[in-house]
C-alpha cells in the first residue's frame, strides 16, 4: 500500500509560546514569512503526498483558513506587484486537499493521532509535528521514511542522537541495525522521557513517522499515564514487541520550535539560508 495521506496533529495548547499561543495556534507561528505547518504541509507535498489531514481544536480556526482561498485579498492584490506574496501558498492550496477534525479534550499525541482516524481509515500514513521543522533540499525526512516503509512495509519512525543530558525530554528507542544499513535500526523497545541514568541510548524520536493503521486498534486499548495522556510511544512499543517498527537516523537538519531556543535558530538558520541576513 503506498502513503497518500499525512496526519498533522495541531491541536496542542503550546503553553511554551504563551501568551502568544493564546489565541494563535502554535503551528501557525510563524519562522519568517510562513507558518509552521505551512512548512510541514510543503514537506509532504515534496514527498508526494496531498491529502492533508489535520487534527485541530478549540481557538485553531486560522489553520483552516489558511489553507483556503482568501478572495478578497487575492482581489484586492491581484494586478499589482503584491500579487507574488500569495503565489507559494496559493500554488499548495492548488495542489493539496485539506481535512479537519477537532481533538475535543488535549488528551496527548496518541489521543490526538487516535482522533485523525476517521481522516484515514484502513491505510498506511505518515504524521508530520510541524513544531519539529525540518530543513531539507532535496529529500525530507518524510521522502526517506517513505523509502525504508516501501522496502519493509512497516511502522517507520526519524531518529536523532541527542545529548545524554536531553533524554528525558524523548522518546528513546532502544535497537539493532539493520543488515548492512549503517541508518535504520529494528527498534526492540522504546521509552517515553528517560532520564540519563535509565536510557537505553541517546537515539530520540523527533516529529516524523509513517504508521501502519493497526496503531489505531493499539492506542483505543492503551490507558492514560499519570498525567492522564495517551502516549504514541506505549502504542509504538506494542508494535515494537512485534518486531514491527523500524527507526530511521534522518540526514538533514531539525530544530524544535516548539521551545523558544530551537523557534530563534530555525529562524535564524533560514534566514542565512535565504540571505535575508
Ligand atoms: P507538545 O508535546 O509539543 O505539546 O505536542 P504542546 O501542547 O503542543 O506544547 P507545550 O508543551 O504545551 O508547549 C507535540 C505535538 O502534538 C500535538 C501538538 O499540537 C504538537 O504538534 N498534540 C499534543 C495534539 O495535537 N494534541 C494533544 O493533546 C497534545
């Protein structure tokens, strides 16, 4: 089965970024001139995928609005020398299709996931975390996990070695390569937030993952931890147990926008790129 569908959960309550999250979704922030999601939406177009599935919520009615037409603006522009400001996005709104659901109560990433499966129904897919950016050139990150499903018909997840002292803010697989693959790894077990003392590696799950839709059956069985989440990671250790999930270390760049540090160098990062500085 191929990957035509990309889930994007939106709808967390980026209490990091307030008050600016306030009334301003925290994937609509934006790292200069596009939003968050703008980037993750460009990303999987890149990889070949168009449809579009977003898990919004309360408050995050701009996300809809835009990825859809703005005609009193595009009237307003068009003819005049401003009309170029509007011809990236306008250009993805052409290509993509866009659907929503609302997540009803902040339940966690896998609550969320859960929530995008009337988005997906009974197929493969990958799920982008637009506050984990991903610079790429040629090949995103989603392009290479694409790769490693079509060769092991798998749930794939993007890896980065952290620092020691930043496992706990992870999920942190433990696994062993692959055959003559210096880059994927068949995951044996994985742990939400580690602290250093208890980690069985400094390899960090980011935002990027293609799942097979059997997640969907896990997560309804999984019960909320202590903080009352349902978590990707439980769901994804289930599938692990099976041998079914592999880790892939990415190649490219990835800043964490979700916390302020990481907002500033993916700004800065893109502007050197694009010689705005
Ligand atoms: P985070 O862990 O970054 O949480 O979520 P957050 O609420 O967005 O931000 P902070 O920690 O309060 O500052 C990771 C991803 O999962 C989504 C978020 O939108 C983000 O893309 N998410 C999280 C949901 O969609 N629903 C949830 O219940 C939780």
């Amino acid at each position: 089965k191929m990957i035509k569908k990309c889930l994007f959960p939106a709808a967390g309550y980026g209490t990091r970024f307030l008050p600016a999250t306030k009334a301003v979704p925290k994937e609509m922030l934006p790292i200069l001139t596009k939003p968050l999601l703008q980037y993750g939406v460009e990303e999987a177009l890149s990889a070949g995928i168009t449809n579009m599935a977003i898990v919004t919520g309360r408050g995050k009615r701009a996300i809809e609005d835009h990825f859809d037409n703005a005609f009193e603006l595009e009237m307003q522009l068009s003819g005049t020398s401003k009309e170029r400001y509007l011809e990236e996005i306008k250009e993805i709104i052409r290509k993509s299709t866009f659907t929503y659901v609302r997540q009803k109560q902040m339940l966690g990433l896998g609550h969320a996931i859960l929530t995008g499966e009337p988005l997906i129904g009974n197929e493969p897919f990958a799920v982008i975390l637009a506050d984990d950016l991903c610079d790429f050139d040629e090949s995103g990150v989603i392009s290479q996990l694409i790769k490693i499903y079509n060769q092991y018909k798998c749930s794939v997840v993007a890896i980065e070695e952290v620092p020691m002292n930043q496992t706990s803010k992870y999920g942190i697989i433990a696994g062993n390569l692959v055959d003559n693959s210096s880059n994927t790894y068949q995951v044996t077990e994985m742990i939400e937030k580690p602290d250093e003392n208890n980690t069985p590696s400094n390899m960090a799950i980011i935002g990027r993952y293609i799942l097979t839709p059997d997640i969907f059956t896990i997560l309804k069985n999984i019960k909320p931890d202590k903080n009352g989440e349902i978590q990707i990671t439980e769901a994804l250790n289930i599938q692990a147990n099976q041998g079914k999930v592999l880790a892939y270390k990415f190649k490219g760049k990835r800043f964490d926008c979700g916390s302020i540090e990481g907002y500033l160098d993916a700004t800065n990062f893109l502007a050197r790129k694009t010689g705005i500085i």
